[in-house]
C-alpha cells in the first residue's frame, strides 16, 4: 500500500513539474546576436536582430522602446520585417503596432540609431518584444550604440564563439531570401555559404573566402550555380567555418 502511495506520490510531482515546463516555454525567441556597435560619428549603426516562432501557431506581437540619447541630434527608430514588405517606424513611436509572426517562423526586428556628424556620444536603447495577447510574456535586450572615439570602428558581438548561421527570412519564400550569419573568433578565417536540395547535392555556393569578424547577410534568388531557376521544395544551407559547420532548413515556394 505504501509503495502505491509512493508511485502516485512520484507521478503526480511528475505531472505538476511537466505542466509548469509547458507553461514557462517561451511562445518566441528574441535573438540579439549584437548588443554594442561603435562607429564614427555620424554614421548610421543598425542592430540586426530575428524574432523567432517557437511554436506552430501564429503569435501577436509589439515592440516597445525605452532609451536615453545622449540629446536631440540623436534618433532612432524601430523596423519590424525585411527591407522590402516591413515598416519602419517614425523615430518618435515608442511602441509599434501588433504585428503577427507566423507559425514556426522568424521575423527580423532591426533597430537603426542615427548619430549626428559633429556630437560623438553613447545611446543606450532597450527593446522590449511582448506577446500581445500575453503581456506577461515578453523578451528584452539592450543595445548600446557609441560614436565615441576609440581609434577604430568595432562591433562587438554577443557570441563569442567563432561563428553563427542565423534563421533565414523570409522563409518559406519567393522569389529570394536573405541569409544572415556571423563571424566571431577575432581573426579572419576562411567561409563557405553552401545550398543543398534534399538529396544532399550542392546548388551552389553563395559564399567561398575568408572573412574577418562581423554580421554579415547573403542573398539567394533560387538560382543554382549555372543561374538557372531551381524547383520549389525543401532546400538546406550550410555555413562553414574552418572545420566546422551549421545547417538550416528553408522551403521555396514558387
């Protein structure tokens, strides 16, 4: 009798501790791979950062911005989406518009800081991604952007390893995607950017030198080596970095 009581004892802390797992799992996932970027002054500093779907149901989202500029000649601005279908806010909203992120999908959240020529200083910004049917849920970063002088114009990133293939966008997608990744390590080391159909045979190779450290994002039009159109389906690409590498899942859909 005791060791039934026990067994149920066991399996109801089981159950309990699995229902708080599924209710703390994170709907999205704010990916933020720079957190401080120095240029010189007067150049635009951009944050390239990718809200990701956790889940296989669309989520409702804003953004929400609280910062300290170091005066008004500072600026910035909140860009939800790629370059070609996104909204970029005007500098003075704080708080965008609900926007959906689709089922099992990224979405780029850019954060571009526009420094004056002739006032060198440091902007601290938070962002802020809430669920907007959850507020409770929500994911934050901040970034810090500097034009003051340092002797050389550096971006740090929040990884230290050396390298990152980041989900590309839009995904699935027509007629072209864009594919970012990152260096790090502090050297220059020799990359290859590779696509691959379902059968694991190259279609081409976007990228083959060696790179110094930095973000960096490619272009593929689904186009293979030769330029001729490739078929809708399930393609992989492969970032490589010395010897090792990193491989992701997209689907063109034409």
């Amino acid at each position: 009798m005791k060791g039934t009581l026990m067994k149920k004892y066991i399996l109801t802390i089981t159950f309990v501790f699995l229902v708080q797992s599924l209710l703390l799992a994170q709907s999205f996932t704010f990916d933020t791979p720079q957190l401080e970027i120095h240029k010189n002054p007067g150049q635009l500093i951009v944050f390239y950062n990718y809200l990701v779907n956790n889940t296989a149901s669309d989520v409702n989202f804003r953004v929400i911005r609280t910062q300290t500029l170091p005066d008004t000649t500072w600026s910035s601005s909140i860009c939800v989406g790629d370059s070609t279908t996104g909204l970029c806010y005007p500098t003075w909203v704080d708080t965008t518009l609900v926007h959906v992120l689709p089922a099992s999908q990224s979405l780029p959240i850019l954060l571009d800081v526009f420094t004056p020529p002739n006032n060198p200083g440091e902007a601290v910004i938070t962002l802020r991604v809430e669920n907007a049917d959850n507020p409770s849920e929500y994911a934050e970063a901040t970034f810090v952007a500097s034009t003051l002088p340092t002797g050389i114009e550096v971006t740090t990133l929040k990884v230290t390893g050396t390298f990152r293939l980041l989900p590309n966008y839009p995904n699935p997608f027509n007629p072209e995607t864009r594919i970012p990744f990152e260096v790090g390590n502090g050297t220059t080391q020799p990359v290859q950017l590779n696509i691959y159909n379902l059968l694991g045979q190259k279609i081409v190779t976007l990228v083959n030198k060696r790179l110094a450290s930095g973000i960096y994002e490619v272009v593929w039009n689904g186009t293979n080596g030769r330029g001729e159109q490739v078929v809708s389906g399930v393609y992989f690409y492969e970032l490589r970095v010395g010897d090792m590498h990193q491989i992701r899942k997209m689907v063109l859909v034409r």
